[in-house]
C-alpha cells in the first residue's frame, strides 16, 4: 500500500506551517541534513536542507518575494520526494550531487503578506508608512525593512537606483526598493555567505508567475548556460527569456551570471496573479519538477 503523502498544498507556509513542515521532514527522515544560514530582519531562521553528499553542489532558492510564497511550497516538497525516493531505492539525484534547498528566503515577508503589519511586530507602525498607511498588506512583496530581496544583490545595483529614482521610488515601500547597498539585508547577506561557501555550479531561483524561465546574458557568455536554459524550457514547457526593464537589475540570478560567471536561471511558475492560490500548487509542481531533479544530471 503506497503511503499516504503530507499535504504539502493544504496551507500557506506561514510560520506555524513551516513549523509543521520542519516537524514532518525531520520525523519522517531522520537521516535529513539541514542547517541554518542566518536569520530575517526579525529573527527568523533561515533554513536550507542538504541532499546527497556528493562534491557538486547545486544551490535552489524560493520565496525571495512575499506574495510568491507558493514557491517555498514547491521545494518543500521537492525535498520530501528526493527523500523517499531514495529510501526505497530510486536515487532522483547523481551520486556526486549534493543540492542545497532554500525553501524560504524571506519569512519575514511572507508573514507580513499573509497576516499583516501585526506580523512585523516592533516594525508595525513603520510598515504601515511604508504601505501608504494601509492595514491590506495582500500586495506585499518586500522583506520587513521594506526592501525587495531580489533587488538587493551587487549586480547593476548602481544604474538601477537611476531607475529607481525615475520612478520615484525614494525609499522602501511593498515592492521594487533595492535598499541602501548590495546586501545591506540580512537575508541577501546570509545567502551570499553560502554561495560563497558552497561554491555551487548552478543555481535556480523560483518566483512566480508567467510560465517563463528567465537567464542574464553577460559578454562574454557564460559557456553552455543558454543552451542549458533551453533544456530547462523543453522540459517545464516554458519559454526561455531575458528579463527587461527593472527586473534586469539587482537579482540573484544576474548576480550569478556577472559576479560569479556561473549558470543561473530564474523560474516564473505558474499563470496568473501573485499571489497564486493553493489550488495550483500541485499543477506547478508537475510542471516544473523534472527541471528541478534534472539540472544536477545536465552539468558534469
């Protein structure tokens, strides 16, 4: 009898869920290897999970924006199956491989997106200012600072605040305010610190939405990363695209490609609008899983 499965999309990963997810993961495989890379802006842990020991490292990272929250739902997820399939005999992942998951970059966000300035707590009074005195925090999309984490990475960061400034954004607010330096939040600094110490060969970033896989075109090009994001897009049925506009600054992936020279590509799941229910959580998945256990197979 096949076992009956966690159910990973039966609720937004706040923090009480991430607790339940934590809860189960670790119970149901006792062997699972995790730590701690920092923490939020409020104290949040921000956990990674280790599968496989192998000397290639691969470095997968979610919910970078609050209102993509579907996207820690994803990787938890992916965890729990590399996890059994390997328990009963099917590795999903070459022996060399060692993957790190980051199902939840920005915690913090998540709770204030879901629950509000009161999820803030010292903060609150300050995040209401930012959200233009507004107690509806459904369109938030910053960590609690009011930073965009994906804005926040030393690529281009000094011609996107020209941009910045153009559109009239002068501090933080829900969405698009890049903060005050490269790295100025905990979470980007926290990660930037493991990149550094995993030294990874590719990294996937997911965010929604738009069914689209998205890489930064450096000069000279990054060796096979193009062709490798057109596999990627074969196997999600996305399309393979560069991002423009304000959106070409400041990422993580564009961080990848131009400081670090390395394969990294951005996955908008889904179709429709952030934030994305529950009841896609599954079809995503599908669609995107065969990229996720893929990528380790494609890179020698």
């Amino acid at each position: 009898m096949e076992e009956k499965r966690f159910a990973f999309w039966k609720k937004t990963p706040d923090k009480k869920r991430q607790a339940e997810i934590n809860s189960y993961l670790f119970t149901r495989h006792p062997g699972l290897v995790s730590g701690v890379i920092g923490q939020s802006m409020l104290g949040k842990e921000l956990r990674y999970f280790q599968l496989g020991n192998g000397e290639r490292s691969f470095l997968y990272v979610g919910a970078h924006h609050s209102m993509e929250w579907i996207t820690a739902l994803l990787l938890y997820r992916l965890v729990d199956d590399v996890l059994l399939a390997g328990e009963r005999g099917n590795e999903l992942l070459p022996p060399d491989c060692r993957l790190y998951v980051l199902p939840l970059l920005n915690p913090d966000g998540v709770e204030i997106q879901l629950h509000g300035a009161a999820a803030g707590g010292p903060l609150r009074e300050r995040l209401l200012r930012q959200n233009g005195g507004s107690a509806d925090f459904s369109r938030w999309q910053a960590n609690a600072r009011g930073v965009d984490l994906n804005h926040n990475y030393d690529a281009g960061f000094a011609a996107y605040k020209e941009k910045e400034r153009a559109a009239g954004i002068i501090g933080g607010g829900s969405t698009r305010y890049s903060g005050e330096y490269p790295f100025s939040e905990p979470e980007t600094a926290a990660l930037a610190r493991m990149i550094a110490l995993v030294n990874p060969l590719a990294i996937l970033t997911l965010h929604t939405q738009g069914e689209e896989i998205l890489y930064h075109p450096v000069s000279p090009p990054v060796p096979g990363a193009r062709e490798l994001g057109l596999r990627l897009a074969r196997l999600t049925g996305y399309r393979l695209g560069e991002a423009d506009g304000m959106a070409a600054y400041g990422g993580m992936s564009d961080y990848m490609a131009e400081a670090l020279r390395l394969p990294a590509y951005t996955l908008e799941c889904g179709l429709g609008e952030n934030p994305l229910p529950l009841r896609d959580a599954a079809a995503i998945y599908r669609r995107v899983r065969r990229a996720l256990l893929s990528l380790p197979h494609m890179i020698i």
